[in-house]
C-alpha cells in the first residue's frame, strides 16, 4: 500500500481517484508548519499540496520514503526543486489546468472591455439610468493581436474566430505552417501594434518581453487600441499605459494581473473609469481548480506503480554510470542553446544537436534537455524546464534533430547545436569542455573561436579592415564599458568577420547602436550568459 499525505485544501472530486484507487491510503492533514510535517513525512509516499505548504529540503529530507510531491497547479515556487532531485523525487504540476479558464476570462474581459459592462453596471446600481455615455464596439470585424501563441493564446484564437475577428499572431516560435494550421496571420509585435484593434498578451515575463509594450509602441501605437492582459504583471508598461489611455492613443484597458500583487490603494488603474481590473481570477474556476487536482492525482498514481508519467518538472532518474559522463556538460549544453537562441532571428523550426566523441557511446537524452532548454528559455523564460522542454517544442511544431559521431576535429567532446528558421537561417556554436579552461566554445558559424560562455558578451559582425578593433575599444571606453577579452573570427583576409567581446557590464542599447553605425560595423548584438 501507497500513503499519500495532501496537506493543503484540495477539493475531494481533485482527489477522487486516490481514494477510490486499491493500492492507495490518503491522509489530510492540513494547516501543518514545518516540524509537524518533518515528524510524518517519512512514512508516506507522496505528497500533494497546493500553494499553503512551502516543502523545504529539511521536509525533503525527512520524506525517505517520497517519490513524488505534486503540485495541483502551475507554479512549483514553493517547492525546492534542486533538493527534490537530488533525492530522486519527481516534483509535478498541471500545467494545462488552468489553459481554458484563463482563454475564457481573457475573452471575458475583452468583451467587458468593448461594451463597458463594469462601468455601466455601476452606474445604473448607483441609480442612474444612461445608455448614451456607454456607447461600445463589436467585435466582429476587428482584428485582434495575441503576443504569445502557447497553449492559452491558441485557445484564444479559436474562440475570437468565433466571434467574427482577424487575428494577427506573435510568437518567437510561430512559424507560417503553425499559422496557417491555427488559422491566424503571422506577424511581427510591430504589425500587431500598427493594425490590431485590440491586444491580447499570453508570454511568459522574462527580460526579454518585460515592457514589451512601453512608450515606443504608444508613441506609433493605432488610435483606438483596446489592451488585455492575463497573463503576467510586468508585460505592458503600466505607467505608459495611463499615459496614452490619457493621451486618446488608447481606448481602454482590462488587467486580471499587476507588476506588483496586490496593488498600492494609489495605483491608477484602480479609479481609472477606462481600466477594468480583477484580482488576478484566470485560473479562478471551480473546474480548473478541481481539474488540476484531478490531473496532479493521476500523475502521482502513475509514479507510484512505477508508470510512464508526464508533467515532471524536475529531472527524471538517469543511471549514476550515466550522470556521472553527462553532468560535467550540462551547464556548457545550456549555455550553447542559449547562445545560439539570441544570435537567431526568425521562428524556429529545428533544433539540430551533433555529439561527436565519447559522448556519442552514451545516452545523451538529459544533456538533449539542457541544450534545448537553453535555447526556448531565452524566449519562454522560467516556464522550460528540463523536462517539458520537449513538449514546448513539439507543440510549437519546433523539430529536434540529434546526431552522433565518434570522431572529432582535436577534441575528446565536441557538442554543437544549429537552429534552423523558417526563412531558412542557420546559425551554429560549437562547445566543450578543455582541461584546466573549462568550457569554451570553439565554433560559431564558420568562425573558429575560444569564448569562455560566461557573463555579458557583444558579438560583432564586420568587415575584415585595419583600425576596427581600435575604434570599437575607443567607442566602448567612452561609454565606460570596461573590455575583459576579446576574440575575433575570419575565414579569409579582407572578408567578413567576427569580433566577440567578454564586458563587465552589459552595454546599453544606444551603445550598441553606435557600434552597429562604426564603419565597416554590420550589426552589434548583445549576449547574455548566466
């Protein structure tokens, strides 16, 4: 027999299947601070919480006879994941639970959003009769821009089709076969900001999509524009946003989330009568927090009778034979996804990972996870993991290709990783690990280099002439830009070039403007590797 400890507020539907299951006890008890639980945790088998319980690495610990800890709902911040795998215990979510909920509240909010509704209900409660200040739009015929193309922004897709609307779509990972499978038209954020009629934004927050719509897409933004968000606080700059709704650029805007939860008494949303707010209610539903629960229960039972399983976002057990090869390369295949992820323009259609050495005698799936990983969390942020990376990219119709051979050119290992777009752009790295200097990277493209993948990097793309390395120090020392390395990059005298800088600080965007306008400069693009 199983026991399975639920220690937070689940409802009895969510755990139906545990209860009803032969080879399973359950117990719940709730409301338990840490001592109590490190008492008991060592008789049960898994452990199944909510956001209430923060389950610690003493917890961790104490649990030696877990083999689970789920997680009925999307986030796991209150679990230390690093602890639970070096236990060998999976830590699961429901990553789909919540997928409708939040369509229907984003599609909610949009329609509230054109006809008043919240406005309109409080005035005519307060006794007031007006029908002619709360004149609305149709949605019919507009066209609606959705950044982020996941599972929740394709729902959102099917369902304003539904109500007559064009849709304009923006995803890193959006190709124009994945488009036109969704019935929706490619575009850029640029396009969506020109020519929507409203917006809808469904992206992770990572540094890259926070503020993505500020004061420069205001400033060229379509009168008119009416804005939703249920995504993630942190997304659309809400100051900027004030602004233009002040200005007219903007009609109005719904926000079920804030950069900051809950919001000061004094922020401006919440008395501005064209904001609607809710208090972050996506996931709110008595179906998804039932359905998420049911998802979660089912997965533990899978775990338990040693079963395929899905939804893991901690590492699956790899033989220690195994791990022992792979671990030294796991922060380096990481690192070259990442790398190769922010040299890349365009959507992705393939992955393309190539082990050449003695890694080709080994099962290389866990280190395939981090070199994947590396490359859709520049776009997707914390939501990849090493375990639902492939998922992500299967459901953006990304390929994974992987290869192996045992000869190298002079290394015992040699890891590269190409990304293949839709336009057809290649762009590959190349890395090992060298005894003494850690991990390098030794290929980028065609360029034979030595980069150590560490910290903030420029790589610049020029034409081979005499004084570019002079003026591109000279530019950077004038912007207090301090150089700690640099690699250039040729294949032949006089042709193109790469210089890539290691820096102690990342240069700002007008500095790397000015490098790209240098002679003989064709582009400057910033690296970031953690």
């Amino acid at each position: 027999m199983f026991k399975i400890l639920v220690s937070d507020p689940i409802s009895d539907l969510g755990i139906q299947q545990l209860v009803d299951a032969n080879d399973v006890t359950v117990v719940k008890k709730t409301g338990l601070n840490e001592d109590e639980l490190v008492a008991i945790i060592g008789e049960f088998d898994a452990l199944m919480v909510r956001s209430q319980t923060t389950v610690t690495e003493r917890i961790l610990t104490a649990g030696t006879n877990l083999k689970a800890v789920g997680r009925a709902g999307v986030g796991v911040d209150n679990i230390d994941l690093d602890a639970a795998t070096k236990r060998g215990i999976v830590v699961i979510n429901a990553p789909d639970g919540n997928t409708i909920t939040t369509c229907e509240h984003t599609l909610a909010m949009m329609m509230a959003l054109a006809r008043h509704i919240p406005q309109a209900y409080a005035k005519t409660i307060s006794g007031t009769w007006d029908r002619k200040t709360f004149i609305g739009v149709e949605l019919r015929g507009k066209t609606l821009g959705i950044l982020g193309m996941g599972r929740i922004g394709s729902e959102v897709a099917k369902r304003a089709k539904a109500f007559g609307m064009d849709i304009l779509a923006f995803d890193p990972f959006l190709t124009e076969d994945r488009a036109e499978k969704l019935e929706v038209k490619l575009a850029t954020v640029n396009d969506i900001v020109l020519n929507a009629d409203f917006m809808t934004v469904h992206t992770p927050l990572t540094p890259e999509t926070r503020n993505m719509i500020s004061r420069p897409q205001f400033e060229v933004m379509k009168k008119g524009m009416r804005i939703i968000n249920c995504a993630r606080g942190g997304l659309i700059d809400e100051m900027a946003l004030i602004e233009a709704i002040d200005q007219g650029i903007v009609a109005g805007a719904a926000f079920d989330v804030f950069e900051h939860e809950p919001p000061q008494s004094d922020h401006p949303f919440l008395n501005h009568p064209k904001v609607i707010v809710t208090p972050h209610l996506g996931a709110s539903t008595i179906e998804a927090q039932e359905n998420v629960a049911i998802d979660v229960s089912e997965e533990i039972l899978h775990i338990l009778r040693n079963e395929p399983f899905k939804n893991a976002v901690n590492i699956p057990p790899v033989a220690p034979s195994v791990m022992n090869k792979l671990q030294p390369y796991f922060s380096l295949g990481e690192k070259l996804g990442s790398f190769v992820a922010q040299i890349t323009t365009g959507a992705v259609s393939e992955i393309h990972i190539d082990y050449a050495g003695d890694l080709s005698d080994v099962d290389t799936l866990p280190l395939t996870r981090y070199i994947v990983k590396g490359v859709l969390s520049h776009h997707l942020g914390s939501d990849v993991n090493i375990v639902n990376c492939s998922h992500l990219a299967k459901s953006r119709d990304v390929n994974i290709v992987v290869s192996k051979a045992p000869k190298t050119k002079g290394f015992t290992n040699l890891i590269s990783v190409s990304l293949k777009t839709q336009n057809n752009q290649d762009r590959l790295v190349a890395g090992t690990l060298l005894q003494g200097y850690g991990e390098r990277i030794v290929l980028l493209d065609k360029y034979t280099v030595d980069i150590a993948p560490d910290g903030n990097q420029i790589l610049i793309s020029h034409n081979d002439k005499p004084g570019i390395i002079g003026l591109v120090g000279t530019l950077l020392g004038e912007n207090d830009v301090n150089i700690a390395s640099m690699q250039v990059g040729r294949t032949l005298v006089g042709g193109s070039a790469l210089m890539i800088l290691t820096v102690d600080k990342a240069p700002s965007k007008d500095v790397l403007v000015k490098l790209a306008s240098l002679q003989e400069i064709n582009s400057a693009l910033e690296i970031i590797l953690n």
